[in-house]
C-alpha cells in the first residue's frame, strides 16, 4: 500500500501485552493484525526486540517473525530491530538465514546498537557490559560477510545463511547511525516515534554522505509515524492514552503492562510529564480518518521519507485493527 500512490506504509508491532492480557494473547493480536496488514497492502510488518518488559512480547523476536511470517504469505516481516550488540553476529545471520530459507524473499534484518533493556538486564544478556564504540560497525560488517557466499576453505560459515540476500537495515536516532548507514550503503531506518529531535538532521546527513553498495544504489529512508486513528476524534485522543501512559511509565522507570485508556488524561498532567509527551511523541497523527490523512501527508512533505513505518499502541485490539484499517483507507484516497 501507499499513501495516495507515493510511499509504501509498512507496521510496527511490539506486541504489546496489555493489563487484562498475557504474551499469549498478545501474540495471538499480533498474528491477526500482520493477517489484516497483508489484506489492506501494507508493505511490510516489523518486530522489535526488548528484554524484561512486562508489557512487551516480542522479545524472541526471530521467533515471533516466524510466527507472523507463518501465518502470512506477501507481506515482508522483519527485525526493527535486532539489538546486535546483545547476540554475536553468527548467531543472527543463522536466525535470520533460517527465517530466509523458511520464506523466501519476505525477510528483513533492521539492526540496532542499543541495549532494549535497563543495564541489569543487560548484563545478564551479554555477561558483560564491558563495550567498545567501535563493536557495532564492527559486528554489522562481520555480519554482511556471513550472508555472503562462502568461500574456499572458510572455516565459519552460517548455515542456513551463507550466500542468503537477507536485506539488512540500520535503525537508529542518532547521526552516529545515519553516518554508518550512508557508509555501508545500507537503508536506513529512524526511530522517530519516540526520539524525533535528531530526525532532520540524521537525514541530511545520510542522504549527502550515502556511499552506493551492492544491496543498494540510492539512500533509502524509513520514518517511525506514531498514529491513533478513530472514527470520531475524541475516541483517537482517547486510545492514544495508553500509550502516553505506558512511555511515561517507561521514562520513570516503571515499565508494565499497556494501561489502559482514560477520558482526559492530558489535563491530568504536570507541566514537565506534558512537555516531555509532546516532546518525545511530536511525531504522532491523532484523530479521525480526515485528521490523519492530512497529518500524514504533512509529515511526508516535511520528511521526504521514502516510506512510513506506523506504530498504533492501543489498549483494546479491535480498535487498533480499526486504526490500521483507517490508514489504509485514508492511504489510497
């Protein structure tokens, strides 16, 4: 799908696991939105990795691409993303080599260099937190070679990887990931969603700095669009609480389950959590089905993006397949 036949529109899903929910639940909602994504044209259906967060069940996240692409036949289904520094680069390349044997030409492998967690629990991934800044380029080029073909007398191989075109993605929102994305010629994906004040400017940077590569010729950006659609807008303003709740939640360092929806939660606020809302969260579109066909096309004439990455945190699941289904019918009118 595209919006008003000029970008594709592609998912973001965390999996969310609300207050009345489970991750088993949660999974299940996921499966069923990819299936409603594939049949309003969107282009491609994405999962991310966090660690012990209760409200978050995408956490083996191969695992749950799996399940989605499974459970789909067109849409692409990927990592957005893989916190690499968590796993070592063989390890990814046989996961996601697996996934490309599994469904062919439907994957997609978008990498990041943050933890996805708090340090404790970082380190009870890794072992050690013991970093070097150099690692993550490091790694991503380490991971490049295990998907190319193997050579004579190569003495670690990924199998099921080697000689799969698993496109690889950098996601990030910073210009540290913009600058090593343009470099490696690689498509690169920005979390404006919930980290917009570098958005422009890591952007610029990747667009002037882009080196061509084999996998790609031209820079190629994904923008992270927050979006609560409803029929009526009162109804958006009121699903979309959930999920300032949850993000505030997370700032306070108090992650759980996705609260649920409450009537006027904004003018509960103190100033400082307001600021911080509209701050973080300016990328969002909120309202009825005219509201954010508007707010889209804005967002897309202020970005340029090459395509939409849209995420929908909504308590109750029919009315977040409802919001999807708004942008893909606000999308092709």
């Amino acid at each position: 799908m595209t919006l008003n036949n000029c970008i594709p529109l592609s998912v973001l899903d965390l999996s969310p696991i609300n207050e009345e929910g489970n991750a088993s639940v949660a999974l299940g909602n996921t499966l069923d939105l990819a299936q409603h994504a594939e049949k309003w044209g969107f282009n491609r259906y994405w999962l991310a990795e966090h660690h012990n967060m209760t409200g978050i069940a995408s956490a083996a996240t191969a695992v749950v691409i799996a399940h989605v692409a499974g459970g789909t036949s067109t849409i692409r289904v990927g990592a957005g993303g893989v916190m690499l520094p968590n796993h070592a680069p063989l390890v990814i390349a046989e996961q996601f080599g697996t996934l490309e044997a599994l469904y062919p030409g439907r994957i997609d492998l978008g990498l990041g260099r943050a933890p996805g967690t708090d340090p404790i629990t970082s380190q009870a991934l890794r072992r050690t937190l013991q970093t070097d800044p150099n690692d993550f380029p490091r790694d991503v080029v380490e991971l490049q070679r295990y998907f190319r073909p193997s050579e004579p007398k190569q003495k670690v191989q990924a199998v099921p990887g080697a000689g799969y075109k698993v496109p690889l993605w950098l996601l990030g929102s910073s210009l540290f990931g913009a600058r090593l994305a343009a470099i490696l010629g690689l498509p690169y994906a920005f979390a404006s969603h919930f980290a917009p004040d570098a958005l422009m400017q890591a952007m610029e940077l990747y667009r002037s700095e882009f080196e061509p590569s084999e996998q790609l010729l031209e820079p190629y950006v994904m923008v992270g669009l927050n979006v609560f659609a409803a029929d009526e807008t009162e109804e958006a303003i009121f699903l979309r609480s959930s999920s300032q709740q949850s993000f505030l939640n997370l700032r306070q360092g108090n992650p759980g389950p996705l609260p649920r929806p409450v009537q006027q939660y904004e003018a509960m606020l103190a100033p400082a959590h307001k600021q911080l809302l509209d701050s973080s969260l300016s990328c969002s579109v909120v309202g009825s089905p005219k509201i954010v066909r508007d707010g889209m096309k804005e967002f897309l004439s202020l970005t340029k993006a090459d395509e939409l990455l849209i995420n929908s945190n909504i308590y109750d699941h029919d009315a977040r397949l409802r919001s999807f289904e708004i942008v893909a019918d606000v999308a092709i009118s």
